[in-house]
C-alpha cells in the first residue's frame, strides 16, 4: 500500500481546512440563512438602542483602521457567451479605514473598505477570473455589553468581475455591478482601541443585473483618537 509521506501529509491536511473554510462561508453566505440572520440582528439592534441608557464615557472622534482577513462574496458570474450565474468567491486580507464620531455607547462612522477577492479555489473553465468589491457605507455601532457592540448601517457596494483570456491577456469580461444594501454585524472589544468586527453586507437594491449579493468579512479594526471631550 503507498504511504504518504510527511510533506504529501501536511499539504493534504492544508487543503482539507482551506476546503472547509470556503464550504462554511459560502453556507453562510446563502440568502435564505442569512435572511433569518438579518432579521434576528436587526431585532437586537433595535432593542439595545431604545434601551440604551446615558453614560459617561469620553466623547471622541478619529480614524478607524479596518483590515478585514477572511472575507466572502456572493455575486454574479457572467460568461463569455452573455449567460450567467450566481457564486460564491472567498479571498484573505484587505484594506479600509473610516472617519468617526463616538458619543456615549455609539459610534458613528463613515468609511471604505475592500476586502480582497482575488483568489478562487475552483475558476471556471477557459482562464482565471477576478472579483473586486468597493464599500462605501456609513455605520453606528452600539455598544450593548461590556465588550461587545452591535453594527447597523447603509452601503454603496461597486462589484467588479473580470474573466481573462491567455491569449493575448486582456480581460474577456469586464463588467461592474453598483448595489445598495445595507451593512450589519457584531463588534468584540478586547482592548480599548482594537476589535474584531464580524459584517454581513447584503445588497437590497441593484443598479445593474438584479440577483444577490453580499460581503460576509472577518477583521480587524484600530481607533486612533484625534480629538477628546471629558464628560462631565
């Protein structure tokens, strides 16, 4: 019977997490789950902000770092002969930042953000392709416990989708999807100026083909505070 060998081993067990990571988000990136989801968190975020209560916590304003690591998208494929379809792309890492104002239990933000997509475990037949998502969104975030915070908000989302020829290298398709949608999520704090944000980003409305879409991200944010106000 062939053995595998120690490397053979450890590159096998690599594809198996990285298969089950993309097999868990595009579940969860699935309309009919997150539809539940949606109307679970907005019944949430609706309760803690009529029940919020005044505090007093410094008011403050600054830049947000956003560096959102696992990131999956469901958008619309098309083709090369005008057909189409929908799927799911899953990338690593990104880039955003927003400007804030926080007051009290709330922080109101406005802010980019793109959550790279440019790698697909599975590309479709004929040459490689490349999903780009721009967001453009504005956002408060409630604080509803001691370290956790609950995201609500509006976004403007730019998809766009490109499929690539060997030769001569030049994009066969090349189309751009506008969307609005809106923009939910949970925020863990463990420190005073860095969090873990989880955001669900479905699109409610599209400029272009209609089907849906979503950006459903995993990150990392850092508030650094440029002007201060003690309560008094």
């Amino acid at each position: 019977m062939m053995q595998l060998l120690p490397g053979h081993y450890k590159r096998k067990t690599g594809i198996c997490i990285i298969c089950r990571f993309t097999a868990t988000f595009n579940f969860l990136n699935k309309p009919h789950f997150m539809r539940n989801l949606l109307f679970l968190f907005l019944s949430l975020f609706s309760f803690s902000m009529i029940n919020a209560q005044t505090n007093t916590e410094n008011t403050c304003a600054g830049v947000t770092i956003n560096l959102p690591l696992i990131n999956n998208a469901g958008f619309y494929r098309y083709n090369t002969d005008g057909t189409g379809a929908n799927d799911n792309q899953t990338g690593y890492f990104g880039s955003g930042f927003s400007f804030y104002f926080k007051n009290g239990s709330n922080k109101f933000s406005l802010g980019y953000e793109n959550p790279s997509l440019n790698k697909s475990l599975f590309p479709p037949k004929g040459g490689n392709h490349n999903l780009s998502v721009n967001i453009f969104e504005a956002t408060v975030t409630h604080k509803v416990f001691s370290g956790i915070a609950l995201i609500g908000g509006i976004n403007y989302s730019n998809y766009r989708y490109r499929l690539f020829t060997d030769i001569p290298t030049f994009p066969k398709v090349d189309k751009k999807d506008e969307t609005l949608g809106i923009t939910t999520g949970v925020e863990f704090v463990p420190a005073k100026s860095l969090s873990v944000a989880v955001t669900y980003r479905p699109s409610i409305f599209s400029f272009d083909k209609k089907t849906y879409r979503a950006v459903f991200s995993v990150g990392l944010r850092y508030d650094i505070n440029f002007w201060n106000k003690k309560s008094r």
